[in-house]
C-alpha cells in the first residue's frame, strides 16, 4: 500500500531567435504524468527571500493553502504565462522549478495478522497461517519516563481515526494541508498509525501518534502538501523537544524538492522512515524513496520472501512485514482492517525506531539507519534481486 507522488511541470520558454525553450531549459524540472498545474520554485540559501523573485518576477502572490516553509528554500505558485515563467526561470537565484503532481492511494486488502511475531522472532514463524490471531509479540519498551523522554510518531498520511481505542489516547490530530477534515476518511493512515504504535497491532506501544493530514479520503495528494507536512513535524520537533519520528508511506516518481525536504528534517534530528514502493521496480528512481538520508523499506511476506509487489534496489536500507496486515480500522473505534504493501512496512520500522530510541535512548537518524542493520537478520529472505540488502527489520 503506498501513496503514489505524481509530479510534472507545464511550461513553455519563449526566447529571442535560438534560446531554448521551456520544455529544454536546465532549470525546469518535467515529468510525464498529472499535474496540479501549479509550481515548486526552489531557489538558493544565501539570503535571497522568495518576495524578492515574486517581486522580480511580477507576481503578486503565492499559491492559496501552502504555508511558508522553513526548512527548505522553496515556494508555490500557480500556473504562469510563458513570459513570467521565462522570468522565474531566468532568475540567478532560482535553482530549480518543478511542477506540482497529485498522489493517490494503491490499496491491496487481504486477510491476517502475522508482522508483529515476525519482527521480535529471530527464526521464520513456524505458524504459516495467516489467519491465525494467536501470534506472540515479545517486547521491552518503557515508553516515557517524562514529558521530555516521550517519542513522537508524525503519521504524514490521510489523518487517523484519534478516537480508536487501540490508541488509548496516545493518538492526537497536528494539522492538515489537503483539505478542511479532522477525520481520516480513506483509512490508510489509520491502518498506518496502528501499525507503527497501536496497543494491540503496533511496535511502539507507548509512543505518541500524531495525525498530519497530506492526502484527502478520496487518497489525493499534492507535492506541496507532502513537503508542508515534513515542514510541520520538523518544526514540530524543534518546539518540543522530544525524538521524533516521520512516518511517510507516499512514494512516487523522483522530485528533487521533496527529498531535500527530507534531507533537511533529517538534519534537524528527525528520524523520517518511507516506503520503497509497491511496483517491483527499483526504488531509485522514486521519491522520498531515493533519497539517502531516509530509512527506506521494503515489504516481506509471512515465508520470508520479499513480497512480489516490493520495490527494491540500491536504495532500500531494510525490509519488514508487509503483507496481510491487520491493524485499526476507520468504521469504528474498535474496527480493525487488513492491508499490503510497502506502506505497512514502513510504519512497523517507524514503530521499531521509536521502540529503540524508548529503550536505547536518542541518536542520529544516520546512526539508527545503521542500528537498524545491524540488528536486522541478515541473509534469510528469498526473491532478493542482486544489489538489494537482504536485511530484515528484528527488534533484537
């Protein structure tokens, strides 16, 4: 299960004689699929404000419902004639325009539970049965010792159903950038939430969950929601104070404006796990899936096989459990629902990141990346293609 990040850019650079077009210039960032018609202007760190290019540029605003971003030099518009945007892509201070994609949701919906045995078993699970519920989940976590100790999971997804009682009311909404909502609608991040830190289907079973919501209950998702979801848990974290983790099952093709959004959450100290993708298919050509400062992970399934859907690659650091999971439901707040993909495997490795940060204490996301293999098992999943770790998320 995954968000899928679809991001183009429509421009055309008129010029004088033979300058090249818009479709040609180095600046512009294109892809082949839907756009939202509006546009990311990246532009350099050395004290240069985004009024000024709109100033330059004469436009007179942003885009409408895209907050200022903080952690990385970037700004939205809407659609732009050809002479303004000839202007914007002209500007020394512009480093790069892409054009704005719209996400959305791939779901596979199946039967049983069976991920949370795998994770604290050193050994293949005997019980083969996926719809067995009698699994055993061995774990050590104390959760907060004070308001300072407590972890924080920033679930960037379609919101989470806060009144489910498997949260125990460790679940609170933080802020939405899709729509007008404080309800999860869809149930990927619901499902999501409960996989990473539910009482009875989660990994980190006394960490905070807060509720970011960057795609709509249709399962619509814009590039500047997403990065304005990274900008609010990274500011977030700035405030409190306390370890943080992102988990964001979006992925979708290569954006340069969202990596460095990652980059610069993970700079900050914020621990950001993603999903590598659900299209077998090399993750390196994805976004946030490429981008090396995160925790990038693929899905195995219940006989210790990478599942058939997973992305793979160079870039995917660790698998984990991501086939037939059950976790919380959105029908009601005892409801329970069973998904695939590489979506549910990256909030069970956000979980076991919040799980270790509990017992272990704080460290760097570059340090935990490194935890994280070291502790996985190694050399036990089958259908891993050449170049690909065969590492398996394990609490150790």
């Amino acid at each position: 299960m995954w968000f899928q990040v679809l991001l183009p850019l429509l421009f055309a650079l008129p010029g004088l004689l033979a300058a090249p077009t818009a479709s040609s210039h180095p600046k512009l960032k294109r892809t082949s699929v839907d756009t939202s018609g509006r546009l990311i202007v990246s532009f350099k760190d050395d004290g240069t404000t985004k009024n000024t290019i709109l100033k330059d540029a004469g436009i007179t605003s942003t885009a409408s419902g895209v907050p200022d971003w903080s952690i990385i030099h970037a700004f939205v518009v809407d659609s732009l004639d050809d002479a303004t945007l000839t202007t914007i892509l002209d500007h020394p201070e512009v480093v790069q325009v892409e054009e704005e994609g719209n996400l959305s949701f791939a779901v596979v919906q199946t039967d049983a539970p069976w991920g949370l045995a795998r994770m604290s078993s050193p050994t293949k699970l005997v019980n083969q049965d996926l719809d067995a519920l009698t699994y055993s989940y061995t774990y050590n976590e104390p959760g907060c010792i004070n308001e300072i100790l407590c972890i924080d999971i920033y679930v960037l997804d379609s919101g989470i159903r806060t009144t489910h009682q498997s949260f125990q009311g460790r679940a609170t909404w933080g802020a939405n950038f899709i729509d007008d909502t404080t309800t999860d609608g869809n149930g990927h991040g619901t499902h999501c939430a409960g996989t990473a830190a539910s009482w009875d289907y989660g990994i980190a079973k006394k960490a905070s969950l807060i509720a970011v919501k960057v795609g709509s209950d249709e399962g619509d998702i814009t590039t500047s929601s997403l990065i304005s979801g990274i900008n609010y848990a990274a500011e977030q974290y700035g405030v409190t104070g306390r370890p943080s983790v992102m988990s964001i099952s979006i992925t979708g093709l290569g954006s340069d404006v969202i990596d460095s959004a990652v980059q610069a959450a993970t700079a900050l100290g914020v621990h950001v796990v993603v999903s590598a993708g659900n299209i077998n298919f090399d993750a390196l050509w994805l976004s946030p899936a490429r981008e090396p400062t995160a925790i990038t992970v693929g899905a195995s399934n219940i006989t210790d096989s990478r599942a058939s859907f997973s992305d793979y690659g160079a870039v995917v650091d660790i698998f984990a459990p991501g086939v037939d999971t059950i976790s919380a439901g959105i029908a009601s707040d005892t409801a329970t629902e069973i998904m695939s993909g590489t979506s549910m495997s990256a909030p069970a490795v956000a979980g076991l990141v919040a799980y270790l940060i509990s017992l272990e204490g704080q460290v760097t996301p570059a340090e935990m990346s490194d935890k994280l293999k070291a502790k996985s098992l190694k050399g036990l999943l089958d259908n891993i293609p050449d170049g690909t770790v065969n590492y398996l998320a394990y609490l150790g």
